[in-house]
C-alpha cells in the first residue's frame, strides 16, 4: 500500500516442547530478510530475565490466564519500540475475528472501559504512541487465504497456551453464531 514499515518480533519463550516460538521467529526473520525489511527482535527473556511461561508461573494474574500476562508484555514492548523509536503509529496484526470476540467478551463482562479502547485507531495520549488495526475488518480466514496465496509462511497452530482462552470460546462462539446469521461479526465494524 506503499507505507513505510518495520517489524518487530517478540521472541516470547513459549516453546512447551514444540518450539512455538523458535518456529515463529524463523519464519519471521526470513520474511523480513527476503523483503529487506528491518525487523527488530526482542528476546522477553534476555531482556526481563524470565520468559512468558515463567512470569506467568509467578503472577496471581498468570495462574489462570496466561493469555493476559502475555497480552500485557506485549502492548508494554511494543508500546516501548514504537516511543523510543520516534514512531508516529504503532499498527498490530488484531483481525475481525480478535476484536469481534474481545467486543463480546468485554461486553458480557460490562468493562465499558475496555469497550472503548476497541477503536480502529486510537489516538496518542502520554505515554502512548497512536495505535492502528489496519486487519480489523478482514476475517481471520481471509488474512490466512491471503498468506497462503501470497506464498507467505506462517504457523497455523495457536499458541500452546492458548488452550481454553477465553478469546477462543467467543470466537467459537461467534463462529456458530455466523453459520445461522452470516454477519454477526461484520456487524462489530460498522
């Protein structure tokens, strides 16, 4: 679309047993490598001396939510690069899919609060770079059609965590919803 863009990659030490991680970095890298597009890595454990199954193993929040330990470091670090780098806009990969569900889940859950950070483009405030979710309107499905047609490699597994996320129970959820009412979660962006 002819922006400018760099990559960041949050090596999170999740590997039980299947290097999920690992792969994901590689795959990454050669992406980045192949487009000469920079890309910074950053390893959570050598930089905060514990990676995310760690810290979730020692956090009252991570005892029944690893998802949300990670989610929190991630916005922290790319929040972080995006400061220190003097960018004017930090965009993440949140599909219809991602926010469809955290919409319904924050709305079960009456956090108004949350609801409200849901926009598409949210601005600066201090201490925050302006956020953008250029994906926000493409179901999941069509991003992984689009990988898959543009020869772009990617691990199709979820994250070993994420096992009974709550985020995957209202994208089930939503699913079922979709195969009797077909817009259900297009209805999330207008």
């Amino acid at each position: 679309m002819g922006y400018s863009v760099d990559g960041v990659y949050i090596d999170l030490g999740i590997d039980a047993g299947l290097g999920y991680s690992q792969k994901s970095r590689l795959l990454t890298e050669q992406f980045a490598s192949d487009r000469k597009l920079k890309l910074e890595v950053v390893d959570v454990k050598a930089t905060y001396f514990e990676n995310i199954p760690e810290m979730t193993g020692r956090t009252q929040r991570g005892q029944s939510k690893p998802c949300s330990v990670c989610g929190l470091v991630k916005r922290y670090i790319m929040n972080k690069i995006a400061l220190d780098g003097d960018y004017a806009v930090l965009a993440t990969a949140h599909n219809l899919d991602d926010e469809a569900a955290i919409l319904l889940m924050n709305t079960l859950n009456w956090s108004l609060d949350l609801i409200g950070r849901q926009l598409p483009l949210l601005p600066e405030r201090p201490g925050f770079v302006r956020k953008v979710k250029p994906f926000c309107r493409t179901y999941e499905r069509e991003a992984a059609a689009y990988a898959i047609l543009s020869g772009i490699h990617y691990i199709y597994e979820e994250c070993p965590y994420s096992i009974g996320s709550t985020q995957l129970y209202y994208k089930q959820i939503l699913n079922q919803l979709e195969v009797k009412q077909t817009t259900v979660k297009m209805a999330y962006s207008h």
